[in-house]
C-alpha cells in the first residue's frame, strides 16, 4: 500500500524563489537562509519521495474572488507555474499524480470533508518555492505532486482543528491506496509576518519558536488546534494564519513523530522563515 513517511513544513517567500531565480543564494544576506536547507535537500535526495502533496495557498493565481474554495485537491495530470505578475517563475511543470489524487479526493468526501476538485490550474509561488528549496533548480522535478489548496487569504479560513482533521483523513485515504508508493505530505506558508499596515513587517520569533516545539512534540496535537485565528493574527500578523496549513501535515503524520532537521531564519524579505523535517513513528 501506500505509505506517508515523512514531513515537511517550510515557509514559501516569494522572494526566496527569486533569489534563487536570480542566482543570488550565496549573497551575504541570503546564505544563511538557504544554508538551512542543505541538511534536507541531501535528505530528501536519499529518501526519494514517488509522490509529494502539497499543501499550500494560492495568492489569486488560480482562484479570485469569483470561486474561494476552503479545501481544493488537485486531480490533474500538470501544472504550469503561474504569471503573479512578472512572469511565471522559470522553472519545469508540476506533474500531478492523477490516480492517487482521484483515490484521496474520493475519499476525503466520503468521509465528509466537502472537498472541490481541480482538473486545470497553474500553480503559483506558494508551491514552487517549496520545491526549489528542497529540490534546487532541477530541468524536471523529480517526484509527483498532488497540490491541496487551501484557503487562508479571505475571511473565514478553517480552523486549526479542521486542519488537523483533514491531515488524519488524508492519511487514512494514502493508506487504502494499493499501490506502493513513498509518500510525503508538505505544510506550507508562514511564519509570523504582516504586509501591510500600521504593523507591516511585524515578526514574532518567540511565538514561532514555540510553534514550532508544539509541532515536533509527540502527542494528539491539541495545543496546536486549539489556537484561534485571532491569536495568529495578533501574534504573528495578518499573513501568519498561513501556519493553520502546517497542522495538516502535522495531523497526517499521527501522534507520535520523530524531528529531523529544524531551521528558523530572520528575515527573508519582511518575513520569518521556518522549516521543519518530521519523521512519523510506529
């Protein structure tokens, strides 16, 4: 059957992707950063995931104010990355791993998550980010993706403890899937930063600190689903509520987890940079 064997969580700034875009990774300002990454980058090239799904936000790329979905899975066979702006990021197509997509979309509303199901989209940095820091600049991507959007941008975005719920099914869908498969599920977004406003650039290293030990505790996650979304506001910025998606990654890997690599990082551009490498145990 298939199987989750680990966990990432990690930040996606657009900025980073641009450094990386740009060739400016071994800047003085931005080494630092990038050097957090290293001990999972040789990881990751050992473990060799057949499948990786993706946990993320879009940022009005694929969706608009015309169709905000709480929770999208994506079903199809590729994913351009999208144009924010300035063009698409140049980097290779997503490829998608449509049969297992189908399973967990299946799945997933059986067990009365309402989840809407996406065919056709292009993929923006909240996703691409992520696969360059844990792949680098590749010509093809080395595994499959499943994207699973979630909405964190317009008010009401779920709660911590549905988050975490959906992580529990998502891992019980991988589970009854009869094909072998090695299976990573990614938390993306984060950590504490405002865009704009009176508090633009408001960083919180203590609250994130903290988030991120309740993250890499063995127990059934109840301090981290029990944080109100007007705590993240308040103590990490109105951006900040993007760490609701690391508890869906969190709740797929099961009570007991093993850390492996942890990096904290101020600031890339006006943000804390987070990441996390979970292991679940038996």
């Amino acid at each position: 059957m298939a199987r989750i064997t680990a966990g990432v969580a990690t930040s996606h700034v657009p900025a980073i992707g641009a450094a990386m875009d740009l060739k400016k990774t071994a800047e003085p300002y931005w080494q630092p950063l990038f050097a957090g990454y290293d001990w999972s980058r040789q990881w990751i090239a050992q473990e060799k995931p057949d499948v990786v799904i993706l946990v993320y936000n879009d940022h009005a790329s694929a969706f608009d104010m015309k169709i905000i979905p709480t929770f999208a899975i994506g079903c199809g066979e590729r994913y351009k990355p999208a144009d924010e702006g300035w063009g698409p990021r140049p980097v290779p197509d997503v490829i998608g791993e449509p049969d297992l997509a189908w399973h967990i979309a299946q799945s997933l509303i059986l067990d009365e998550f309402d989840m809407t199901i996406i065919n056709e989209m292009d993929v923006d940095h909240g996703l691409t980010v992520p696969l360059s820091l844990m792949f680098g600049q590749p010509d093809a991507w080395p595994c499959r993706v499943i994207p699973v959007a979630v909405n964190v941008v317009t008010y009401p975005p779920p709660s911590g403890n549905r988050c975490w719920r959906l992580g529990e099914a998502i891992a019980r869908a991988v589970e009854s899937f009869p094909e072998d498969l090695n299976v990573q599920i990614w938390g993306t977004g984060g950590m504490s930063h405002q865009l704009q406003g009176p508090r633009a650039g408001l960083i919180n290293a203590e609250w994130d600190n903290r988030f991120l030990d309740l993250m890499s505790q063995s127990d059934d996650g109840e301090a981290l689903r029990a944080i109100e979304h007007i705590e993240y506001l308040r103590e990490t910025g109105s951006e900040g509520i993007e760490m609701v998606m690391w508890l869906i990654m969190r709740g797929a890997l099961g009570d007991k987890v093993r850390p492996l690599h942890r990096h904290y990082h101020v600031p890339a551009s006006n943000t804390a940079v987070g990441h996390l490498v979970l292991e679940p145990m038996d």
